[in-house]
C-alpha cells in the first residue's frame, strides 16, 4: 500500500497590504511625536520657522495619503505623492539648502527643482547619487498622478472577460503596496534631518532605528514572498 502523499499546507504572507498601512501609520506618528510633542521649540532665524512649518505639512500630506490608501481611494492618494514629495525637498532646503534658496521659499518665489535637490541630499548624506537620479526620472509619472495625466487614465480601465473595458479604478495591490513603502523612507530621513537640525540626538537615534526596524521587516516580508512563489520541492516515496 502506498504511503500518502506529503502536501505543503498554503502559505499565505501576513503581512498583508492592509497590515502594512497600519504598520506605517503607526511608524509615520511615532516619527511626527519626535518632534511634534508639545516640545516648546527655540525658533532663532527663519529657517527654524520654515522647518517646523514643513514638517507639519509634510505628515498632514503623509496622514492623508495613508487614510486614503485605507479607504480604497487610491487615485487620490497617488495624486499626493508629488506634494508629499515636494514638502520633503523643501523641507531639506530650508535646513541644508542656500541662503538664496531658502529665502526664495520664504518670498513664495521657490520652484522646486527635483533632481537637484536630490543631488544636494545626497551630498548631505555623503553617499553615491541616489536621490538626485531617482527623482530625476520620477517627476514626469509624480506630475502626472497630480495633474490627472496618462498615469492616472490607464488605471481607471478595467478589462471585462469579454474583452470590453469598464471605467473604474484599476489600482493593482502591488502598486498600492509600492506607494505606501515609497514614502517610508522620506519619513524617516525627515525625521533623522530634523532632529539633528534641531540638535535632539536622542530623537535622531531613534529616527535611525526605527528606519532599520521598518527595513527588516520589508526584507523579511519579500523573502516570505519568494518562498511562497518558489516553494521547496518534497522528494515523494512509494
């Protein structure tokens, strides 16, 4: 009489899209509490103004992102990356850009100029050019998200099984997924550049930390992914 067969049971990932939304709002406020604590800040020359001014509007942007993507709206959430984005360079700026800069936002007179900001965060961060290339070659689909462009058109068809299309949002998890983890890391930094901007090392510390805790556990989730779509092979026996 032959053995059973051995079956692996299915193994779905936990850590599912609605897990991780929580998951970074949750982060997203711990890093706001930081600085954002009911702390009495000294505010001695403009740039301090404009920094705390940028690092409400930047998690204002953040929440509202985050709220959206958790009610299912996300052509809207997508349409906010820009701005997210943009407040973040500006927040930059006003800490670690030039005195022309800095006094062009405080005039209003600032247009932000992506891939160069990114070049001057990378040179604060004094690694290889990450910043300046991505955003780069971000701005065209992050302006078209905003402005209602071709990016945001071919997600509102939905192909039927008859080979017709429907107009509604045809938003793919993984593309949500991506939005969410896309601004984790500008969270973060905000944080990490605020804090020693402001002199808080504590709080800087644990910026960092909590940034390298969120990172292993995206690298633990995608290598569950991949043992899920390549599982190891049983050897059967009769």
């Amino acid at each position: 009489m032959a053995s059973p067969k051995f079956v692996l049971p299915k193994i779905t990932n936990p850590y599912t899209t609605e897990l991780l939304v929580a998951h970074a709002s949750k982060l997203s406020r711990k890093v706001q509490l930081l600085v954002s604590n009911n702390r009495q800040h000294i505010t001695k020359t403009h740039r301090d103004t404009l920094a705390l001014a940028y690092w409400t509007i930047l998690f204002e942007y953040h929440s509202g992102l985050l709220t959206l993507v958790r009610t299912r709206n996300p052509t809207s959430a997508f349409a906010l990356l820009r701005v997210f984005e943009e407040a973040f360079l500006k927040l930059f700026l006003v800490m670690w850009g030039t005195d022309k800069q800095v006094q062009a936002i405080w005039e209003g007179t600032y247009n932000t100029d992506f891939a160069a900001v990114g070049a001057q965060i990378d040179e604060k961060l004094g690694k290889e050019p990450l910043f300046g290339p991505k955003l780069k070659g971000q701005i065209k689909t992050l302006h078209g998200f905003t402005h209602s462009g071709f990016e945001q058109i071919v997600r509102q068809l939905t192909k039927l099984p008859d080979g017709s299309s429907d107009i509604a949002p045809n938003y793919a998890d993984e593309d949500v997924r991506q939005l969410v983890v896309e601004t984790m890391p500008i969270i973060f930094l905000a944080g990490a550049f605020l804090t020693e901007f402001l002199n808080y090392p504590d709080e800087n510390k644990a910026a960092f930390e909590m940034f390298n805790d969120f990172l292993e556990t995206q690298v633990a989730s995608l290598k569950l992914d991949e043992l899920i779509a390549n599982p190891p092979k049983v050897n059967e026996s009769s």
